[in-house]
C-alpha cells in the first residue's frame, strides 16, 4: 500500500489524470469503445439520431477510427514520447484541451446529422493536426530523426481525417469511404510501427525478469516490415492502381504482419498472455490484410469481415494489450499481466471472431440482433479493463517500496 508524505495534501483525482497521457485517454477511449458499439448495435438497430447526406455505417466507421482508436492514440503519443526522448511530458491544460476537443467530435458522431458533421471536422481536424506539430516540436528540439516512422504515421492520419471531416461535410459519400479506409490503413501502419517498438523490451522483460540481459534482439531489417508494406499498399490505392495490384499489395502487407508472428515465437514463453497478445495483434491485423486481398481477388465473401478481423481484431487486440501493458508500468508495476487483463484480452478475440466468422461463412448466423453478441463482448473486453486498471490509474504512481 502506498504511504502518503505527512503534511503533502493528497492530489485530487483531476490532478492525477491530468499528470500523463495515458492516465487520461486510455480510460476515455475504453468507455467510448465499450458504449459506442452497444448503442449503435443494439440500442439503436444501426441507426443515429440524425438523418443526413452520410450513411449510418460511415459514421459508425469515422466514431470507431477517430473516436475509439483516436484517444489510444493521443495518449500513446503524448506518454511514449516523452519516455523516448526523455523530454518533459504534456500535462494538466494542454491534456484537458485535447480531451475536450476529442470529446467535441464524439458528441458530433452520437447524433450524426449534417451539422455534426461541421462540428466534428473543426474537432477532430484540431487534435489530429496538434499530435504530429507536438512530435515535430520535440524531434526539433532534440535534433532527432528517430521519431521520423511516427511522424510520417501521425500526419497521414491528419491527411486522412481532413478528408474524411471535408467529404463529411460536402455530403460526399464515396470520397468518405475512400478516406475512412485509408485512415484504417494508416491506423494498421501506425500499430506495426508500435508493435516493433514495445515488443522487444516486453519480450525481454519476460525471458529475464531481472533485466540483466538482452536475449531478444530480432532481425533489423524486419523490425518495420509490417509498416513499410501497409505504406506501399497505401500509397497503391492513393495512387490508383488496379483492383488486382491493390489485392497483391495489401496481400503482401497482410504476410509482413504474419511473419512477425513467427518472430515471436520464443520457446515456452511465447504461451505468456503479454507476448500472445502482442503476436495474435499482428496475426489478427495480417489475417485480415490477407482475405481484404483476397476478397478483392475474386474469393466467395465481401471485404467488410475481413476488414473487421484487422482493425476490429488485430487493431483492437494491439490497442487493448497497450492499456493492458503500459497501465502496469506507467503505475509503478510490472508484469505478468492481472488474471483480469488476461480475460479481457480473450474477450476481445471473441467479439471479433464473433463478428466475422459468420459473414465469412465459418460459423451459422447467431441469435437475435445482428452483431449483438460481437457488441456486448467487445464492450465487456474494455469494461473489464477499465474496471481492473482504474484503481491503478486514478492514484498516484506505486513506488516499488510501497508495494506490498
């Protein structure tokens, strides 16, 4: 239990969550992934309040991109930066104004009418433009290039969410469409890119709990395979090239992922739930690339499951075993993960294979609503985690003498 200093007040819960990223919106993007689905599932029959030029589905797609995936990636950006250059973190107001104008759009997003859609576009396009500014301050400031893959990442998300905010906007559906799955895309390039940087110091944490020694050190020139393939199979499609290249190439990206999966096998400890999560992320997000490719290709099923199974599963995985990992460390803990953590994480994996294995023809359709179960078991997976890691992320930092 942790001591607090005779005569230091205790520091409010404002305070606390305002102290480092990750304290703030890996809580909020938890509660917005558990509740949006539901309400749009099963509340609202895919259905929002308002009735405007851009269909429902697109609004469900643009709330799970920049609304959901969008906190985890403000406050991803906002703690691992600092930890990567040693730099001073954001905190208190500049967090809060980020917080708010996410929050701004996601208001938009519940409702989904025409004039929300000018609102969100003022919204999202402010914190998306402020993440690769921040990441180019402090790259200048340290005259460093290491921070180059993310900030190429962060300002093709930019791109992509002011296309998607201005077809939003104009009423233009087809140029929505388009942005929202380049947007997906750069989500997938941006977990590759995230995958390669956390993996090797977890993976080293749990073959030697000591830290004494570095006995995970995988091949360098496959460190940003996965990444670098989903920008070629990106730069495809913005570029026009045929159905069937496209297919090849998001193929191929689809195999990069894959082979990071093998990467992973490490002996026995490959089974410990941190590493299988890290690797079942990328074997779900390269699975998905696969048959994306292959349903472009002629295979007897559409796009949309397979686009689920990436981002719904392997992106979902990849961001529900950040939160699982970094609320450990960023509170003064460490592994193994809560039994708790472990069975949100399996969750997850179940919401999304109940979502896709039925429109791929693998499983009957289910019972009642469509999508229902894969709702409620997806907002079961974020709940669970909220409700393990809350105690740890509203109280100050445990120090390692005050743990029990």
């Amino acid at each position: 239990m942790t001591a607090l200093t005779l005569g230091k007040p205790a520091p409010t819960l404002f305070a606390i969550l305002g102290d480092e990223g990750l304290r703030l919106f890996f809580p909020l993007a938890a509660l917005h992934a558990a509740l949006w689905p539901v309400l749009w599932a099963v509340v609202n029959g895919f259905a929002l309040p308002g009735d405007g030029a851009i269909p429902p589905g697109l609004w469900h797609a643009h709330e799970m991109l920049f609304g959901s995936f969008g906190a985890a990636v403000i406050g991803f950006i906002t703690t691992a930066i600092p930890e990567w250059t040693d730099t001073k973190r954001l905190q208190g107001r500049p967090l809060f104004a980020l917080a708010a104008l996410w929050g701004i759009g996601r208001l938009a997003g519940l409702i989904g009418a025409d004039g929300s859609a000018m609102v969100a576009t003022v919204a999202d396009t402010a914190w998306l433009a402020a993440l690769p500014l921040y990441v180019a301050a402090v790259a200048w400031r340290k005259r460093t290039t290491r921070l180059s893959g993310v900030l190429l990442w962060l300002t093709a998300l930019a791109v992509a969410g002011t296309v998607v905010h201005a077809a939003f906007v104009l009423g233009a559906v087809e140029l929505a469409q388009a942005g929202l799955h380049a947007a997906g895309l750069v989500l997938l390039g941006l977990l590759g890119l995230v995958l390669a940087r956390i993996a090797v110091p977890v993976t080293n944490l749990v073959l030697d709990p000591g830290e004494t020694s570095s006995p995970y050190r995988p091949h360098p020139g496959r460190i940003n395979l996965a990444p670098g393939l989903v920008a070629v199979a990106l730069i495809g499609e913005i570029a026009g090239v045929s159905p069937a290249v496209g297919a090849w190439l998001t193929i191929a990206a689809g195999a990069a992922f894959l082979d990071r999966v093998a990467e992973s096998f490490i002996g026995r400890s490959f089974f410990r739930a941190e590493i299988l999560a890290l690797a079942g992320s990328s074997l779900l997000a390269g699975s998905g690339l696969l048959l994306v490719g292959a349903a472009r290709l002629g295979a007897p099923f559409p796009e949309t499951p397979a686009l689920h199974l990436a981002l719904m599963g392997g992106l979902g995985l990849g961001v529900l075993a950040v939160f699982a990992i970094a609320g450990l460390f960023h509170t003064g803990r460490s592994l193994p993960l809560p039994g708790a953590a472990r069975a949100a994480l399996l969750l997850l994996v179940a919401a999304a294979l109940l979502r896709v294995l039925p429109e791929l023809g693998v499983l009957p359709p289910l019972p009642g609503s469509p999508h229902a179960l894969a709702a409620l078991a997806w907002a079961a997976a974020f709940l669970l985690w909220l409700k393990t890691y809350w105690p740890y992320l509203s109280r100050p930092r445990v120090a390692e003498a005050d743990v029990c």
